[in-house]
C-alpha cells in the first residue's frame, strides 16, 4: 500500500520560516513534488525533487532524503498570501502518476 | 500558454442526466489527468491518459468513462451519478515522465448532483 503523512495544519507569523513534513511509503517512487492551493483556487506546482538534496527556488526550497523517505518544504520571509494548503504529491513508476498527501493548511498570522 | 481550461466551471445535473466535463490545453503535453476533490480533501488521482491511451484508472466507477480525442482535449462522461460524486473535479497536463512532471491544473469543474 501507500501512505503519506504530513502534518494536517501549521501556523507562523509573518516574516518567519516554516517548514513542512512529508514522510511517505510508495512503491515505484519517482520523485517528490510540492503544490500549493488557495481556498477555492487550483494546485499550482511549487518545487520538484528528483534527487536527494535540497532545490531553491526563490522564498520556498524542499528537500528530499531517498534514503529516510522524507522530504520537506521550506518557505521563508513568510506573506499573508502564503495561507493556504500545502501538499506532497509523489510521483510513482515515472507512469506519470502523481498523488497528492492530505494536505498540510497553514495560517499565517500578522 | 500555460493554461489548463475546464468548461463548464459549474455544473448542476439530476442523477439521471448525461453530461461531460472538457479540458483543453494547448502546451503539447502528452499526459492529462483528471482529479476529483472533496471539501478540505486532496485531489484524488481518477485517470490518467499518456499520449492518448489511457494508462491509469484508480478504480473509478463506470458512470465516470473519461475519453481523449486528440492530444489537447480530454473530456469526463458522466452518467447515473450519485449525490456523494458531487466535487470539484480538476483536469491536469504535464510533459513527461521522465523528470520533473510538473503538473498544470485547470480552474476545476464543481458539480453538484441532485
């Protein structure tokens, strides 16, 4: 079977840095991508990792540890217009297949 | 054109009606998704087409027959559905397999079954 886990909510003050978990257990893992969605609106791709390390790109980097089947997403300089639901979304057997954790929602307070 | 577009945004239909949801995307990618969404769930993976074919079906239904008549436009039938299909369905495009298949989601169709 497969399982994702990431934390179901987070809260941060603006101009912080927060960071979230996704730890998974899939067969024919590929790579780990992250989306974000606003309340109401479409996922829309953040970052990819496709191999160990961490990716920067601009206030938001993710990391990924083949090894430990974690990987997590980094967003700094928090704004008010990062509140929104955050997800892990590997991809499996590079059969373009592509599913989506539960979702971590987080709130940014001023 | 980065664009993913679903029509229509809104769909209300009775459990004995016949509709279809449309996607269009012009990018010239070779796999398209669609997703269902419940209220403050993740998109579930439904099908997945790659150049056309049909690659993945997670197990969805038969009153849900999805089709793909070239390579910009994937279309959802819809038949007999039940009130708990009500959702945002979404319809996705991406590149290739290969490496970072970044996904490009459409605005969603909300349909509301009655």
């Amino acid at each position: 079977g497969q399982s994702l886990e990431q934390p179901s909510e987070v809260t941060a003050v603006e101009g912080a840095i927060v960071q979230i978990n996704c730890t998974y257990q899939t067969s024919g893992f590929y790579g780990l991508s992250w989306y974000q969605q606003h309340d109401g609106g479409a996922p829309t791709f953040l970052s990819y990792n496709g191999l160990d390390g961490l990716e920067e790109t601009g206030r938001f980097s993710s990391f990924l540890s083949r090894s430990d089947s974690y990987g997590y997403l980094l967003l700094q300089e928090l704004q008010m217009k990062d509140s929104a639901s955050y997800f892990c979304a590997p991809n499996l057997n590079r059969d373009d297949k592509i599913i989506f954790g539960k979702g971590t929602r987080l709130h940014i307070l001023p | 054109d980065t664009e993913v577009t679903q029509t229509p945004k809104h769909l209300v239909m009775g459990m004995t009606n016949k509709k279809s949801l449309k996607c269009e995307q012009h990018m010239g990618h070779r796999a398209m998704y669609w997703y269902k969404q419940k209220a403050k769930k993740p998109p579930e993976l439904m099908f997945v087409y790659s150049y056309e074919k049909l690659s993945i079906n997670e197990s969805v239904p038969s009153r849900f027959s999805p089709e793909c008549p070239n390579s910009s436009l994937l279309n959802l039938h819809l038949h007999a559905l039940q009130p708990e299909d009500s959702a945002l369905y979404l319809c996705a495009s991406s590149q290739d397999g290969t490496g970072n298949t970044e996904a490009f989601f459409g605005q969603g169709t909300r349909l509301t079954v009655v």
